[in-house]
C-alpha cells in the first residue's frame, strides 16, 4: 500500500479492461449461470411438493344415494338419442398417490356403456359409473 494513495489498486484502476484474442467473450446467460444457486438434490423440490399437494378420499355413498344416481342414468338411457346434457360430478383418483379430486364436467351424454360401467359424454370423457356422485340433468 503506497502512503502517498491509500487506495491498494490505485496503479490500476484506471487501465483498461483486458479483451481476450484467443477465447470468445462468454454470454451474459452462461456468465449468470455460473453463480446460480446448485441444488444438491436433483428433484428434492419437486418431491416435497408432491408430498404436500393434497388429495381428499373418495366418498362412499349411501344405498340411497346409489339408488338415486341409478334413477338417473336409467332416465339419461330412455333418452340417449336426444342426447340430454348434464352436469356430473365424480371423484377422479390421483394417478400418484391415494386419494383424489373431485371434479365437475358438463356436457351430452353420447353413450352409457353398461358392460364397461362407463357414462361417455361427448367431447369423449368417459367417467366411470362407480365414481358418480351427482347427475344434474340441464333443460
């Protein structure tokens, strides 16, 4: 350290900054990617999130409630070829974990498939009878 400047870089502060010839200057996105935090465990994050996101349980209706949603269906099959629109909501299962959501989804009904246990609406969602849990039935 000079007494004279108390700065210890004052001999070069002023100079120029140095340009390579023989390496390409780096792009700002690589230069930033360098000092990006580093996680340790690949996938840590998403695995939490996961974990946390919630799923409810499917609901187990009453004899009564089954005869009711059965009621239905048997009316939406007299009157398939008018191709009635409803609104339905059933439990979907979670394709990751126990559980489930419940969803809603109008639309007209294309085709009850009794064999296969399925209501199809058109637009091609098939839902599966046993996971009914409300058929409302639009004018």
């Amino acid at each position: 350290m000079n007494l004279e400047n108390p700065h210890p870089y004052a001999d070069i502060i002023g100079l120029p900054h140095h340009v390579s010839t023989r390496h390409p200057q780096m792009s700002m996105e690589k230069r930033a990617a360098q000092f990006s935090p580093f996680a340790a465990m690949v996938g840590h994050d998403a695995a939490i999130l996961e974990t946390a996101r919630l799923t409810k349980d499917k609901p187990e209706l009453s004899e009564d409630e089954k005869a009711v949603i059965d009621g239905k269906l048997q009316l939406l099959q007299e009157h398939i070829r008018q191709q009635p629109e409803v609104t339905v909501t059933y439990f979907q299962p979670d394709k990751k974990k126990s559980g489930g959501a419940y969803v809603t989804a109008t639309g007209y009904v294309k085709k009850i498939d009794t064999q296969r246990r399925l209501l199809i609406l058109q637009k091609e969602t098939a839902i599966h009878i046993n996971d009914l849990i409300d058929i409302q039935e639009l004018k």
